[in-house]
C-alpha cells in the first residue's frame, strides 16, 4: 500500500495529465475549484473512498437528487424545506415540506433555499443536505462520505464554496463542485473526453446553461438564470392578467408539466385549473388550453434560443461543424416539454435530441466522475 502512495506521487510530480481508458476523461478546469486531496489528505481520502457510500449529489433549485456509490440514485425529492419563521426550526423537508407549499399557517414557511442554482439561504441549505444525508446513509464507521455536487458554471467562486461548506458541515468528509454542463454531459453518455465538439443544453429549475465541450473541457459556455420557475411564474402571470384568476405555484407548474408546449402539437389539450377569482375573490375553475400555456411561456423559451444561438455564434468553426453533424443535447427538467425540440432546431437548424433520461443526467454525471476519482486519485 505504502509503495502504490509513493508510485501516485511520483505521478503527480510529472504533472502529466492522465486519462481514464473509458469514454470518460477526468474534465480539467471547468470540474473543480480546488481539488482537496493533496499529500496525507489525499491518501485518506483514497482510502475512504473504498470504504465509505460516496454519494454524487444534484442539487436543484426545484429538486434534489442523490446517487450512493453502489447502490444508485437513492433520493429524488423537491428542494423544499419547512421552518417555523418564530423557532427557526425545521419542520419538514423534501416531499414532506412540497406539500405544505400555499398551505401553511402565518409562522410556518414552506420554502426553497436555492434560488437560480445558488444558495439563498445557508443554514436552511445545510439543514436540508443533512437530512438528505441521513437518509440515504445509515451512520457507521467511515460513513461520511466524499460528495460531488453538480453546481451552475456561471457561479462564483464564493458562491462554489458556500455550495462546498454546506455539505461538508451537512457531514460530507469532503465536498467538491463540478460544472452541471459537464456533469450531464457525462451522464447522458456523451463523449467529453474524445477531440469532438459536443453540446449540451440543461435547463432545469433555476437556470439554463448551454456548453460545447471537447477534449475533457468545456471549450464554449453559457448561462443564464432563466428557466422551469420563470415559466411557471409566466403561467401564472398568463392566468391572472387574461383570465383573471389567480393560481398558486404548484398548480402553475402542474399546468406546465401536463399540457405544456414549445411547439404546435398535432393536437391540442387543455385542462381544467381552479384558484381565486380577482374580481369576485371567490373560488373559481376555468379551462386552460395548450395553446395558452405556449403563449404564457414564449418569452423564457425565446431568452434560451437565443442562448443556443449565441453560444453557436462564439463557438470555434471546427467545433461548430461538430456540433452540427452530432447535434444538440438537451436534459434537465425543462427538456420534457413537449416540442421543446422541435423548437430549437426549427429556430438554429441544427438537429436536437433528448437524453435517455433527462431528469438524471446530472446526478448521474457526478457519480462517474467520483468513479474517475478511485481510479486516477491524483488526476488533475
């Protein structure tokens, strides 16, 4: 054991860059803010990566989602905490917390601690990541675990440590952060370490980010804090202004998910939704249709277009025609409603697919690259 740390270090003196034989190239520079394990560090936390359930964690403005070495992804729940605004004590958590939303007394608050993929609110952050730990881990010897956490890479450097500082007082032995584009490129299978442009577009609940990524880096890179809760506040501005009805944000992003539509369907649905009259302040149902959800949410999809096609426009030439041939990848959340790619290929000319499963790429992604981590420790 003691010759396998001296031959790694001997590796790191080199500072030759290593590569996995995999499809996975351990990314350089947009993954980490600082890599942690360093000298004695190191050789401990290569140790208890072997013996430890280190967990990839994506931590979204609407949901979060946990993967366990081993075990797979073992928690999907909304990114909701409820505290009791006199106490401050937290009252419920994740799905628990979800359905308090609209429906709680004047000192209890059902809220969401990240806004636009960044902490608003630290210690109610924390609070929710060690419950989130708790639960999926049962706590023995060794059972603080490394954490990887996807994170926006239009972020700050402050804003990347406070994402880092809250798992690691959550009970996280260590924390890093990689860049969510990368992380769900790497989840939805993409070839990141090959010398080939790829694109991936990953709109979740806070913000959208779209990269080109080549050669383990990400060469072209874009954000903006525009996403799934800007449309949703768009239905629900939509509703109040031409139907006078006022909704709650859950029935907004109910009426998003289930007749939803970037582009024209073939044919069209619509739902029934109740909420308050404006006029008479009494309850009240109307019907809404597809048309009207397309409608209430052009202005967010049209800000994203246009990120795609700015992030195209900056992209190198030889790049650019890869991303061409292979097209667009799109995950996240937002990715699933309907036309969504039909839309951005109509609007860019470029073909778009969808990943196999969008909802995940993410957590996905930084499992495997804690897989990278056991198996080059001191890769840079």
């Amino acid at each position: 054991m003691v010759d396998a740390f001296e031959a790694w270090e001997e590796t790191e003196e080199r500072s030759q860059p290593v590569r996995s034989s995999s499809s996975v190239m351990r990314p350089r520079g947009a993954m980490l803010s600082r890599n942690p394990f360093t000298g004695l560090t190191r050789r401990i936390g290569y140790l208890l990566g072997h013996f430890s359930r280190d967990l990839g964690i994506d931590l979204g403005t609407a949901n979060t989602l946990v993967h366990v070495k081993g075990r797979g992804i073992m928690l999907r729940e909304p990114s909701v905490v409820a505290v009791d605004t006199q106490t401050r004590q937290v009252l419920a958590v994740g799905d628990d917390a979800k359905r308090m939303v609209g429906r709680t007394p004047a000192q209890i608050r059902a809220v969401r601690p990240l806004r636009d993929g960044v902490i608003a609110d630290f210690d109610t952050t924390e609070a929710m990541l060690h419950h989130f730990i708790e639960k999926v881990l049962s706590r023995r010897f060794l059972e603080h675990p490394r954490v990887v956490i996807g994170v926006p890479s239009g972020i700050t450097e402050v804003e990347r440590r406070a994402v880092e500082e809250a798992a690691r007082r959550a009970g996280a032995w260590s924390a890093l952060v990689i860049d969510e584009p990368m992380a769900a490129a790497i989840g939805a299978g993409m070839p990141v370490g090959e010398p080939v442009g790829s694109m991936i577009l990953d709109i979740g609940g806070g913000t959208t980010e779209v990269a080109v990524i080549s050669l383990g880096g990400i060469c072209t890179q874009r954000s903006v804090r525009v996403a799934g809760e800007e449309m949703d506040e768009a239905i629900t501005a939509y509703v109040r202004h031409e139907l006078n009805l006022f909704i709650g944000e859950s029935t907004a992003e109910e009426v998003k998910i289930r007749i939803g539509s970037a582009f024209p369907l073939a044919q069209e649905t619509e739902m029934t939704i109740r909420g308050k009259d404006l006029v008479s302040g009494l309850p009240k149902s109307v019907t809404l249709t597809s048309q009207h959800v397309r409608e209430a949410i052009r202005e967010p999809l049209g800000i994203i277009v246009e990120l795609v096609k700015e992030t195209l426009d900056e992209t190198p030439p030889e790049l650019a025609a890869d991303v061409m041939n292979r097209g667009i990848m799109l995950a996240g959340g937002v990715s699933l409603l309907r036309g969504l790619d039909q839309l951005i290929s109509a609007e860019t000319d470029v073909p778009v697919y969808v990943a196999d499963d969008p909802l995940t790429a993410v957590v996905v992604g930084t499992a495997r690259y804690l897989e990278e981590l056991d198996r080059w420790p001191l890769a840079r």
